[in-house]
C-alpha cells in the first residue's frame, strides 16, 4: 500500500507513468527480506530496478558534486527509526585511459550495525518518563488504558524533536485518559539519563564497520551524520565522544589532533532525503535518457552464503553425508561469480543458505 501511494505521488508530481523504481534497504537485510521488498514492488504495479543499500545510497549522493584527487575513506553513520548502521566506503577520482573520461569509484569497505536501537527505543524511554510523570501525579495508571497510551506515544515523539534543540520542553496533552488534562516538564538530562546504557550501542557499529574494512580511524576524512535520530544531541555527543576517545588511546597524537578528530563529525548530507537522492541518482545513471556524472559503485554482502548437499552414497545403506562449503564469505562484492564443480552422474539438490542466521 505505501509502495501504491508513492507510485500515485509521483506520477502526480511527473504527470506521466511512473513504473521504474530504486530503493534504499538496509545492508543487514537478508535474502528474504529483499525478496519481501521485491514482491511488495510489484504487488504495487511498479517494476525493480534494483534494491541498493541506503549507505551506498548516501555515498553517491555525496560523491556527486566532488572531486577526490587522493583516495578517501568515509564513515556514513546512519541513525534511523529501527537500526543504526556504519558504512565505510572509499571515493576515488579518476580518469579512464580507453574513454579519457574521469569518474569516481566508489567501493564499499566495510559495515556495522545494531537492529535493537534507534529512534524507536528512543521514542519508547521518552514515553516510559511521561507515563511515570502522570502515573505519579493522578496515582492512576495509564498503562491500562491504551487510546491514553497511544496519545503518549505520539506526544513522545514531538517532545523528543522538541530537545533536540531545546534543554527542556511543556508536555501538555488535553484529555488523556479518564477526562484528565496532563501537563508535564521533561528535560533533556532526564532522557539522557534514561538511555545512559544506551550510548555504547549507538556507537559499536563504527568500530564494527572499521573492524570488517580492516580499517582505524586515522584511515577516515569524517564521518558523516543522516538519519532522523542523528539530529538528538544525546547520539551527536556519542559519535563524538567515540572518535575522541579512539584518538585520545593512540599516544603519539597530540592533544590537538585529538580536536581535529573530533572534528570528522560532518553534516554536509540532508540527514532525510541523502539516501533518497542517491539512490535517484543511480537510477538516472542505469538509464539511458539522462546525462549524470560518471559514478561506479562496488558494494559488498555482509552475510556468510554457503552451499550445502548431500554426498553420493557409496553402498546401499549408508548413512547420508551433508557437505557445505563457504562460497561467498562476509564481505564479498556483490556480483562476484563462483565456479563449484562436482563429479555426480545422478541429480541432486544444493541448498543455499546463511552460514549464520541473520538477526530477526
């Protein structure tokens, strides 16, 4: 349905057909996520182009109106509703000798996340501070009434935009539950106190991505903020801190490097719609009707594929024998062929799977 009504939305807006269509996913999405993706695009009446992870997404965005001269390593941290991610992805500027056109290569070095946080759980401490606050106050228990729980849960997310700028804010909801009138203050050292155990999470999958890149962050120019819950302060300081931090443990950098470290946090991308854009970028550069910047990406898969099977039998009553074989190990770049060769006369069935179940 949402798929549908942006269908209806943009050919409103283009007032002709729309049918091609590109989207953002996250990178830890399985096999069977995407393919969920895939078929609520045609269910909608829209055709797939490709599903491109929203980091990547983010990296041709930002690589449009630039010029590398000397390889760069970035860090696209990306704080959404339901996850945080880290994409460290390298630019490079260069001039093709057979066209003598320059372009820039983007490649995808490694990534990071956590699907147990984002602007979600956020949301849900915030709303966790107003139902003690009237709990409290009326000594009635709002939990037992959910249209009042409802209206908290909306009036959590206003008041968390609220101190993203602001040290406190008014809460104030008329009628919400049993005809009362609920006006509280919250302030932001009181949610930030809240999600205090959250501040390691919010950073882990930084390290995790330069980890898997085999990277530090003495490798990266800065670190680049989009996603919604970037904009609260609480996260800002996190990522902040975390770059700090690492500088501050490497003894042979000065005091004032470690500054300059911190000044890596860069917010040069519209934190809503940079993922949006990239990914119409690419789109317009896979079709031939438009003239866009020459922009190559590599991406890589972050989940372990192997193969599995059953051996040939060597008597009648042997027991079967499973064989599985790592074929496309974490990191491999998306599109990579594989060559397996097998001596059977008989069929047989291969089953591909995860090495690892991905994280529901």
């Amino acid at each position: 349905m949402e798929f549908a009504y942006i269908k209806h939305l943009a050919e409103l807006t283009a007032n002709e057909k729309v049918t091609d269509v590109i989207v953002t996913v996250p990178p830890y999405y399985s096999q069977f996520e995407r393919d969920a993706i895939a078929d609520s695009i045609e269910i909608s009446g829209l055709r797939t182009l490709a599903l491109m992870n929203d980091g990547t997404a983010v990296a041709v965005n930002y690589a449009m109106t630039r010029t590398f001269p000397t390889p760069e390593y970035h860090v696209i941290y990306d704080a959404g509703a339901s996850g945080i991610r880290a994409t460290i992805a390298s630019f490079t500027t260069a001039t093709d000798p057979k066209s003598g056109v320059a372009g820039t290569h983007i490649a995808v070095a490694g990534v990071g996340y956590d699907r147990s946080i984002g602007g979600t759980e956020l949301d849900r401490r915030l709303r966790e501070i107003l139902i003690e606050n009237f709990n409290a106050k009326h000594r009635k228990d709002i939990r037992g009434d959910k249209r009042g729980m409802a209206k908290l849960w909306k009036e959590a997310q206003r008041v968390k935009s609220i101190l993203s700028a602001n040290t406190d804010v008014t809460s104030t909801v008329e009628s919400l539950a049993w005809d009362i009138d609920f006006k509280t203050k919250v302030s932001r050292t009181e949610f930030e106190s809240k999600c205090e155990d959250m501040k390691s999470q919010f950073t882990q999958p930084i390290g995790e991505a330069l980890k898997n890149a085999g990277l530090t962050l003495d490798n990266i120019t800065s670190v680049i903020l989009t996603g919604g819950t970037t904009r609260v302060p609480m996260v800002q300081a996190a990522v902040r801190a975390a770059v700090g931090e690492y500088v501050h443990s490497l003894n042979f950098i000065s005091l004032v490097n470690m500054f300059n470290f911190s000044d890596k946090i860069a917010l040069n991308v519209n934190a809503d719609e940079a993922a949006v854009l990239g990914a119409a970028l690419h789109g317009a550069s896979l079709s031939r009707q438009f003239k866009t910047k020459n922009i190559k990406v590599t991406d890589i898969s972050i989940h372990d594929v192997q193969a599995s099977y059953f051996a040939a039998a060597t008597t009648a009553n042997a027991r079967p024998r499973s064989i599985t074989t790592l074929i496309f190990p974490s990191g491999s770049k998306v599109g990579t062929k594989k060559v397996l060769t097998f001596k059977r006369k008989e069929d047989f069935t291969i089953f591909l799977d995860y090495k690892t179940p991905p994280a529901p």
